[in-house]
C-alpha cells in the first residue's frame, strides 16, 4: 500500500484537525519529532485543533501535558474533547445540583461539575438508596476496582432507569507498541450489551463532535469550506468514518491504532477509506 508523506498533503489545507492518542502521543509520550510538524504548520498559517475522546481530563490539563513538552501553542482553545459535549449535554438536558453517579476518576467528574451537577463515584454508591441518583456516566477506565464497580455500574442501572451518557467512545487504546487495553467505551459496549440498552455517547465519530471543531476553525478561517479541513487519525471507526461523514478529507497515519502490516486489510473489510494514508503525522524539517 502507498503511502503519502504528511507534508505533500497538509499544505494543501487551510486548517487541521488531529486526533491525540496515536497521532500526536503515544504510551511513551510525544510521538518522536512531532513538534516540528507544529512549526510548519504555525510557519504556514494554517490553523490547527485537537480532537480527542479523552474525557478523562479538562481542556487546561489535556493543554498543559503538551506545554510540559516543549508544545507551548497547544493552547486550551485548541483542545476540542467529548468531555466538552458531555458538559454540555448536563447543563441543557438536567436541572443544576443533580445527583450523577459516575465510572471514573474523580477528575474525569470535572465536567459534570463544570455543568453545575453534583457528583458520586459508583464506589460511593448505595444500591438500597438510589432515589437522589438522577443520572450516569461513563467517565473513564480507571479510577474504580474493576471487580466490583462494574457489577455495581450494571445493578445500579438494573435497578433504575435513567439517562446514560458515555463520554469516551473509544473502545480500546494502545499501551505500547504491541498491545491494547480496554477503554471506558469498551466498557459501556459490555453494559449495554448485559442489559439490553442504549446509552447516549459523545465523541468521534459522531457528528457534534466535529460541528465543534468546524465552529471553533470558523472563528480562525471565517470563510473556511468542510473540503479544506483535513481530519488526522488512527483509526478508521472513529477518526476517520467520522471526518468522512462529515464531508472532511481524511489521513490515516500508522503511528497508533492501525499497525502498518494491516492496515490495507482494515481498509479493505471496513469500507472506510481515508483519502490519504500516511506513515505518520510528523513533518521533517
């Protein structure tokens, strides 16, 4: 399979949209050399947002690991998460000072707070005391004891019917070069699928999530066209059917989720074809 190198075809853009795991870090940290792909990009003028499915960590924080690494332009404007979506759903969907229990880290419940919720760990739950629980996130994959929370998450929502919302839906991630692991919508897969319903998810590749980015590209490029954004991902299910879907041109990099030796198999047997792929997103210069 040929594969174009990511200068040739990022110039031809007036804005980008990258997805994080996988394209721009990995477990190790900052994918090598991809700093200098954001200098080219700041040299051109061609303005530059972050869309993840993390929603284990606000904006500011999300920011702040990129600063640490010498990635100072990473702004907090430039972080576009599903965690954002989720936030907002709260605010507009649930009266302020709810009850939401949550599967997560206690900074993954940011976002609900943000949006003027109160919160509880499924932890913390009480199984014979669940009037004041109006509501349920999926949040994160650590944060709980796999061994019981789980169970707990899905007697809770046995018990009572409520609104779930799942704010990753990333199935899985890489943690090293070989390996995956399990991720929270993974986990919300596993709940629907034992109790026969359906949750509310946010993040790629549903459509709000990139409506976001191209509002906040409009701010930069007034006049900004869909054709000339470009979506940078990973993988095919989220970043790249989403971008598609949404009318943007799309890379495929195999820095992350899609190993190079089968890559043009995936292509293949999914049907979703990226209008380019690239070994990485990284620009020499």
């Amino acid at each position: 399979m040929r594969t174009k190198s990511f200068r040739s075809v990022v110039r031809n853009y007036r804005a980008v949209f990258f997805d994080a795991f996988g394209v721009l870090k990995n477990h190790s940290g900052l994918i090598p050399g991809i700093e200098q792909t954001f200098t080219y990009l700041e040299k051109k003028g061609i303005p530059y947002y972050v869309l993840t499915n993390d929603s284990s960590r606000s904006p500011d924080e999300l920011a702040k690991w990129y600063q640490d690494r010498g990635m100072p332009n990473i702004t907090t404007d430039k972080i576009l998460s599903s965690g954002m979506l989720a936030m907002e759903f709260f605010k507009t969907k649930l009266a302020n000072g709810k009850v939401v229990a949550y599967l997560g880290t206690k900074k993954s419940a940011h976002y609900l707070e943000i949006a003027g919720q109160n919160t509880i760990a499924i932890s913390d739950v009480d199984l014979n005391d669940l009037e004041h629980i109006k509501s349920f996130a999926f949040l994160d994959d650590e944060g709980f004891d796999w061994n019981k929370d789980i169970d707990k998450t899905i007697n809770l929502l046995r018990h009572k019917n409520m609104t779930v919302i799942v704010a990753n839906t990333d199935k899985n991630y890489p943690v090293n070069k070989n390996n995956i692991s399990v991720a929270v919508g993974g986990l919300a897969d596993l709940v629907e699928q034992i109790l026969g319903k359906k949750f509310i998810r946010f993040g790629k590749p549903d459509a709000q999530m990139f409506l976001l980015a191209y509002e906040r590209a409009m701010v930069d490029v007034p006049d900004i066209q869909r054709k000339e954004i470009l979506m940078v991902g990973d993988t095919l299910f989220t970043d790249i059917i989403g971008g598609n879907k949404f009318g943007l041109d799309t890379a495929l990099v195999l820095s992350g989720n899609t190993l190079p030796d089968n890559a043009k198999i995936k292509i293949s047997s999914s049907g979703i074809i990226p209008t380019y792929v690239c070994e990485s997103a990284v620009i020499q210069l």
